[in-house]
C-alpha cells in the first residue's frame, strides 16, 4: 500500500479525472462521491465520469448529475479535451481493462499519471500508482484511510458516501467480508454524521414499480440444481420491455434466492440485446465465483463475480454449470 505515493501524486495534482467500474454500483458511487467531495475541498479541480448511468437507488448520493461517457460526452469528444486537460487520472473499484469499456482507449493514448484504488483480487495493472487491498471489504474503506492518512477533512457527506460503499458491498453486513474493520469504520462514519436508517431506506425501501415487477419475474425463473445447492435465475429483454425495468434494476436481485437455506452458490443471467448473456454470480460458501468467472474473461471476488457468456440463455447457463458441477 502506498498512500505517500498517492498522496504525492494527489497533491502536486490540479486537475484530476476521476471514474469507476462501468455498471457502477454502491461502492463505486460511493468513492466517487467521496474523492470528488474531498479533493474538491482542497480546491482541486475534480471532474467524475461515469461509463454507465448511476442506478436511480444511488442519485440522492451525487448533488450533482456526474456526465456519463457515451451519453453526455463521447469519445472522441473526451480524447479532445472535451471534459479538460487533466493532470491525473483516479480509477476507483476496478483495475480491468474490460470494466472500463471505450475509457481504455482513452487511458492508451493519456499521457498522464494513472491512480487506481481498488479491492479487486483481478488486476490489470493500470495504476502508476496502485492502493490495492484485496483484503478490504469494500473499496470505500481504503479511501476512508487514504483521507485519514492525507488528514484530509470528513465530512457528512464523505461519511455518507463512504458509509453507502460499505455497506453495499458488504450487503448490508451481511456477507462474509463484513470483518471489524467494516464495523470499526461504519462506526466512525457513523460519528461523522451518517443516518443508517435514512441510508437504509434510499437503498432498499426504494424499488419503483418496474424493477418490483422485474424481480418477480426473475423470481419466476429460479430453479434448484446440484441437490439444492445452486440456484439459476434469469430475465430477459422481454422481461425489461414489459415491466418498463432498466439493466441497473437487476443490482442486488440475486441475492433474493440467499432465502433458501441450501443454496450457496447462484447465478443470475440476463440477456443483452446484442445476443450475448450477462452472467452474476455469488456464493454464500468455498465455491470460489470469481475463478468460474474467470475462465470466460470475467472477474470479481471470490463471493461475487459477472462475465458474459455468448447466448442464447440456454447455451450461457450451461456453460456455467459446468463450470460449478467441477468445483462441487
Ligand atoms: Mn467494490
């Protein structure tokens, strides 16, 4: 870990990039939030961007609408200094190539210091300078000691942001990556401001009609394979026109089937309209998702993992199990 190094890099820095995985999810938004109000309070000139739309469950994190690339700004536009000149760029929560889609070719021809903050066991080396601890729960409490070690100052609405990245990746204390550390920095948050209840509700009493709509039909799907033990779920594109959810409405849908007491390992697919199969996997055991993942150009942790997987469904599923019957 090398926090001087960050630091050094942060300091001498006037204008920085700062983005995250694409799909973003709790903790992604969360250290992005986080950065943008930390280093903007030391009057840095901070511009986040985002490589898909934040999920609706996430918005009350940003006081502003992050641009997205591809929507309010293209390539082409971003390669031509279309968002600014800047003097370093911070990737947050990954540290793939393949969860950076289009912004990879812009990093190729960048000519600038790249810093990665990540908890990500699969790395690409992308950082100059790497905060890389796969034995965090959540990328949100690296950034937590990274502004603890700068002695950058809290605020409600870090403690906030960086509250919601802990809790989401931790499913709300509830997988097996919740440690002392998760507590101990929840706790400080907590003293720094944060409303868990509050929190609470903007994260999970917050479905709108479609995604509720959306996870009964997956519900629908699920099937029990391999004595009880792995659940399958799917949706389809039919599935998103008729109940009017968008792709971020699956965030955290998998993780319904966990209800069942013999499940410990799941997979949820979903079909693209370009033909192929997004595939999420989670394990509630020692199946190890993140190496199934793997072997289809994937990645993740060992409890959570995705990939795509050529379709149709059938065929995506297939592959998967597999893959799972081997590890069982
Ligand atoms: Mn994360």
């Amino acid at each position: 870990m090398d926090f001087r190094k960050a630091v050094e890099l942060i300091s001498k820095s006037e204008s920085i990039l700062l983005t995250c995985h694409d799909k973003p999810d709790g903790d992604a938004c969360g250290c992005i939030v986080a950065l943008c109000e930390a280093l903007g309070a030391l009057g840095k000139n901070v511009k986040p961007l985002l490589l898909s739309p934040v999920p609706g469950w996430y918005e009350f994190l940003f006081s502003k609408k992050a641009p997205v690339l591809g929507e309010d700004i293209q390539l082409g536009e971003l390669i031509a200094g279309g968002l600014g000149e800047f003097d370093v760029i911070v990737i947050v929560d990954t540290n793939s190539t393949n969860q950076l889609p289009k912004f990879d070719e812009y990093l190729k021809q960048a000519d600038v210091p790249v810093l990665v903050i990540d908890h990500h066991v699969t790395a690409d080396g992308l950082g100059d300078v790497e905060l890389s601890d796969s034995t965090a729960a959540a990328t949100g409490l690296i950034v937590l000691d990274l502004l603890k070690y700068a002695g950058w100052p809290m605020t409600e609405r870090i403690a906030e942001a960086l509250f919601v990245a802990t809790a989401t990746d931790t499913g709300w204390f509830q997988f097996s990556n919740t440690d002392s550390r998760v507590h101990r920095a929840c706790a400080e948050l907590i003293d720094a401001g944060v409303k868990p209840t509050q929190i609470y509700d903007n994260l999970y009493h917050n479905f709108s009609h479609s995604r509720f709509k959306l996870m009964a039909a997956m519900l629908g799907t699920m099937e029990l394979h391999l004595g009880g033990v792995y659940a399958v779920m799917h949706v389809t594109q039919q599935d998103f026109e008729r109940t009017g959810a968008s792709r971020s409405d699956t965030e955290n849908l998998i993780n319904e089937c966990n209800r069942i007491g013999t499940v410990k390992a799941s997979a949820l697919f979903t079909g693209l309209k370009d033909g192929r199969v997004r595939c999420s996997l989670r394990s509630r055991s020692d199946i190890e998702v993140n190496r199934i993942a793997g072997k289809f150009g994937g990645g993740g942790h060992k409890m959570a993992a995705g990939t795509f997987l050529p379709g149709p469904l059938d065929n995506a599923k297939q592959l998967i199990m597999a893959e799972m019957k081997k590890q069982l």
